[in-house]
C-alpha cells in the first residue's frame, strides 16, 4: 500500500438557516469537483445581521483532500 500525499484547502460556506447548513453547502460544492475529501476544520465562523436577527451565516473551512495516485 503506497504512503498518500494530502493537500489542504480553504473555502467558504454560506447560508440563511444554519451554522451547520453553511458547512454541509461548502462540503456538498466542494465534492462536486474534489475527489477524496477526508476531512473538515472550521476556522472560522461568522454572519450578518439585519434588523437586530441573524440574517445570513458564513464558516470558513480547511478541507483536506487526498491526492490521486
């Protein structure tokens, strides 16, 4: 079994319900064209706030990735 190179990136989620739905859209998008996700790191999270409610969430992920053979 050969030892397996990994690569980190970083992306942004978003969304109008959730902290959690943020991240499961960025995931979901992310599979789209990345192949081998493995892992996720929140980095950091965040939203916007509009008459005094929570409006919009934004999470900044690491996601790693193992690259193909």
């Amino acid at each position: 079994m050969p030892d397996h190179v990994y690569k980190v990136i970083e992306i942004v989620g978003s969304s109008t319900k959730s902290i959690e739905d943020a991240i499961d859209n960025a995931i979901r998008r992310a599979s789209k064209t990345l192949n081998h996700l493995n892992w996720f790191q929140v980095v950091e999270t965040r939203g916007h706030i509009e008459d005094g409610k929570v409006a919009h969430y934004q999470v900044i992920l690491k996601i790693g990735f193992r690259l193909e053979d």
